[in-house]
C-alpha cells in the first residue's frame, strides 16, 4: 500500500515538473522569437551612420536593408519541414549559433558586401529560428487551451520585438558606432545556446519517406524570386525588372504544387488547405498583414511629414499600439475559450476596421487623442485577428507537420506584409500624384517630381522658395492627406472582407483530449547524455 502512494506521488511530481518545464521551454522559446523580431527592425535607425562610415552605392544600401527579411521569408519553408524531418530543436540550435557569427561579422563589417554578406546570413539564421519556436511550442503544449494561452505569449512578445527594435536601435547609437545593434544579439545567443541545448526537447515528424531536396530548393527559390518582385513593386518600381521575378517566382511555385502533390511523402502535406479552418487561418493572416503593414508605414510618413515629429516623437506616438497588441496577446487565450475562433477573428477585423475609419478623422492639424484612440483599436484588433488565425492554424495541422505549418503561416505573414506595401503603397501614389500634376507658379517639370512622393515635395517647394514653394508644400501635404483617407478607405474594405472570410472558422474551439508530453527535467537531460 505504502509503495503504491509512494509511487503515485512520484508521478504526481514528475507531471508537476513535466507542467513546469513546459513554461521554462516557453520562456526560451520567446526570448529566441525576441532577437529574431529586435533584428528585422534595428537597423532603420542604424541607416544613416551606416551611410556615412561605409559609403554603400544606392543598389548596395538597398540590399543591405532588404537582404535579411528576403532571405528568411524565402527559407522559412525549407527549414520548417527540415526541422520536421531531423529535429526542430536541433535545427532551432544551428540558427542560433549562425545568427551569433553572422552578428559578429555585421558588426566588424569594413565594407558594404560584407555587411550585405553578413545580413543574408541572419535571414538563414533567422529562418530556422522562427518556424522552429512555433512548431516546437506545438509538440510541447499538446492541450489546446495551455497553446492558446502559449502562443498569446509569443505573439505578445513578437509585438514587442518590432516595437523594441527602432528604439533599442537609437538608444545605442546614441552611445556606441551603429555595429553595436548587432553586437548585442552575440552574448544573448552565447546564453540561448547552452540553455537551450539542456531545457528544449527534440521532437521531429514520422520521417517517412526521404526529405524532397530539389522541392525545398524549389520552393525557396520561388519565394525568393515572389518577394523580391513584391518588394520593388512596393517602392514604385514597375518595369521588365520587377515583373520578371513575379513571373520566376509564381512559375516556380506552381512547379513546387504539382511536384508536391505528385509524391508519396511531400515535403508540405497540401492536404492540410482542404482544410477550412487551415486555409482560412493562413488566408485571414495574409489579409490582416496586408491591410496593415502598409497602411503603418504610411501613418509614419504622416507623422513626420505632416505633423512634423521627429523618429523618436513618431516612435512614441506609435507605442500604444504595441502596448494593445501585447495585451490583446495576453488575454486571446481567454477570448478564444470564451468566444470562439468565428467570432474572435470576425471582431478583430471588424474592429481593425473600425479604427481604421477613426483614423479618417486625421487632417493637417495634429489630433493626439484621436489618434492615440486609433492606434489602441489598431493593435488590439489586429493583434485579436493573428492569434485566432494563428492558433486556428497551428492546431489544425497535424503534429508531425507543425514544422511546415509554421512555416506557412510565417511565409503568409511575410507575403501579406509586402504585398500590402506594394497594394496600399500603389492605391497611395494614385490619389496623391493627380493633384500635383499642374500647381500654379510651379514648373511642370518640378510639379511632375513633386508628385513622386511628399517628400520629395518637400525637397523642391525649399528650392523654390517664395510663393510658389508655399503653394507647393500646402498641395502637396493637402494631397497627401486625400490619399491617405483613400488608401484608409481601402484597407477597410480588405478588413470587412477578412472578416467575411473568417466565417469559415470553427464556432467553438474544440479542446479534443490529448496525451500529455512530458519535457524532461534539465537534470534528467543531462543524465541521459552523460550516459550515452
């Protein structure tokens, strides 16, 4: 009898541990999360001092921005089905080591190629990080309550990332040289890496079948090509240059379908889009980015030339939506519980929606509590909006391809972000450049460069001087505003359709039973290698 308690109290503490491992594991995996979301955004900042020490051509500058988030989107499918095929967590370890030597390399570059060189390679190290978090907090937290309220964590911490990146960004610039914003990420990943080998559990797919190489290498090479066509797009770039790696780029993936549907053991079960709730999930995540993504970039153009804020006055101004994403973050698990993935992601995007006309609102004359209101409405709406979908998503996908799931829904979300730059940035240009075709005093010529963009407006009125400089600026700011109020119509619109689209989610969020999955305890790990 006594041996029999005995016993069941041992387990009785063994699944305590086993529930408070779970939790450690969360922890690393957003302090992983962290780093990759601080790098995407830091080095805006950094622009100008890298300019000046390492005096980049306009292509090299160029890449140098770009190159990190071209290269992660477009691997992030490769890694993720990798991950299900070897180990998540041991690919999850390889990036982070990568993304240790790849900083230093950024932050002792002499010159643009290296630094171009040394940004790819975090955007490989970044892509074998992020599917990896996402697909191994899956396999961790097997009840679908315990996930959701997971990954409301892990997105609340995605928010801060992007959030944290410009200001921790001009926080060391303003005491260190601009290759401190890399040098930060080595001591955090000398931490992450001894940490992680010793608490993360390994956890892979049933492995069947060999791992399809040319389809992964497909399959990169199609995003590749698809981002950096959508990316030009997104700065205004239309021409044989732009279209041919559209055309390279959806060629390529049409190729990655039917060759994936063809096999036995695909790399991405595709089966997984038959799916309502799957499909959906990554349909409401692309909607929602795009919407966005573009709709905030021009809201920081609106800020600072318009209102006339500096970054920093812009990056404060643009706080309290952080602030509500985190929070809607945190309390998504309880709203999916309570309401339902239906109705949770139906509200997000009709109240994305409805900050979204608030912000119709905004004209000539700063507004601090309008738009502090709408920036609330903004991050809590959207950030209702990618956790349901999210979470819809992730758990639809079956165990064994949470690796590939992942990695579709981040590829979604990259897609959706510079489609929305290009779309929002196109429907932007359209209303604002016709008022400036003809502005009285001005050249035609200089109304015609006027009309590229406020900024460069700018630029000429200062040239002009005088009455015509006036009239230029007040037109242009004038038109500026016409456009951003046709371009916030239009991403309502996207927003209500989202909402339409999301009627296709479960009503109610079924918690089936599952077996739990123990995560060793740090010591039992260390054990069970020694002994090996």
């Amino acid at each position: 009898m006594s041996g029999t308690t005995t016993a069941a109290a041992a387990l009785r503490r063994r699944a305590a541990g086993a529930g408070a491992n779970r939790w450690v594991v969360l922890v690393v995996l957003c302090v992983s999360l962290l780093l990759v979301a601080v790098d995407a955004t830091v080095l805006h900042v950094a622009v100008p001092a890298v300019t000046e020490d390492l005096k980049p051509g306009a292509i090299e500058l160029l890449w140098i921005v770009d190159v990190y988030p071209l290269v992660c989107a477009s691997l992030l499918i490769l890694f993720g089905t990798l991950g299900d095929r070897v180990g998540r967590r041991r690919i999850l370890l390889l990036g982070y080591a990568l993304f240790g030597v790849a900083s230093g390399l950024a932050a002792l570059a002499d010159n643009a190629q290296v630094l171009i060189l040394a940004r790819a390679l975090l955007g490989v190290g970044g892509a074998m990080i992020m599917p990896a978090t996402l697909s191994i907090l899956r396999q961790v937290f097997p009840d679908r309550r315990e996930r959701a309220l997971a990954i409301g964590i892990w997105s609340a911490v995605a928010a801060v990332g992007a959030a944290v990146g410009p200001l921790l960004g001009g926080f060391l610039l303003e005491h260190f040289w601009w290759g401190s914003v890399f040098l930060v990420n080595i001591p955090l990943m000398l931490v992450s890496l001894p940490v992680g080998r010793l608490l993360l559990p390994e956890s892979k797919g049933s492995g069947q079948g060999p791992w399809d190489v040319v389809g992964a290498l497909t399959a990169a090479a199609g995003l590749f090509a698809l981002v950096l066509g959508v990316k030009r797009l997104g700065s205004g770039e239309l021409d044989e240059i732009t279209a041919l790696p559209l055309l390279v780029g959806a060629a390529l993936l049409v190729l990655f379908v039917r060759r994936q549907r063809s096999r036995s053991h695909p790399l991405v079960d595709l089966g997984m889009f038959s799916r309502p709730a799957f499909s959906t999930s990554v349909g409401c995540i692309v909607l929602a980015m795009l919407a966005l993504v573009g709709l905030e970039l021009i809201a920081a153009q609106y800020l600072q030339l318009v209102l006339g804020l500096s970054p920093l006055e812009t990056g404060l101004r643009l706080l309290p939506l952080t602030v509500a994403a985190m929070a809607s973050g945190l309390a998504g698990a309880r709203m999916l519980r309570r309401f339902g993935p239906r109705r949770m992601v139906c509200f997000g995007f009709v109240l994305t929606a409805l900050a979204v006309l608030t912000l119709l609102a905004m004209g000539g004359e700063d507004n601090a509590p309008l738009l502090l209101f709408g920036f609330v409405l903004l991050g809590f709406g959207l950030e209702t909006t990618l956790f349901g979908a999210y979470e819809s998503m992730l758990s639809e996908a079956p165990p064994e391809q949470a690796g590939g799931a992942a990695a579709i829904g981040e590829t979604s979300y990259q897609l959706g972000a510079g489609i929305g730059i290009a779309l929002l940035g196109s429907v932007m240009n359209a209303a604002y450049a016709p008022g400036l075709s003809s502005v009285q005093g001005v050249p035609a010529a200089d109304s015609a460069r006027a009309g590229h963009s406020l900024g460069e407006a700018y630029e000429i009125a200062g040239r002009l001087g005088g009455s015509a400089g006036e009239t230029l600026r007040r037109t242009a700011r004038d038109c500026f505003v016409h456009g951003l109020h046709v371009t916030l119509l239009v991403s309502a619109g996207l927003l209500l359709l989202g909402a339409v689209m999301a009627l296709r989610l479960p009503r109610t969020m079924q918690c089936e039973p599952t077996v739990a999955v123990e995560v060793p305890a740090p010591r039992e790990v260390a054990e069970s290698r020694v002994s090996a």
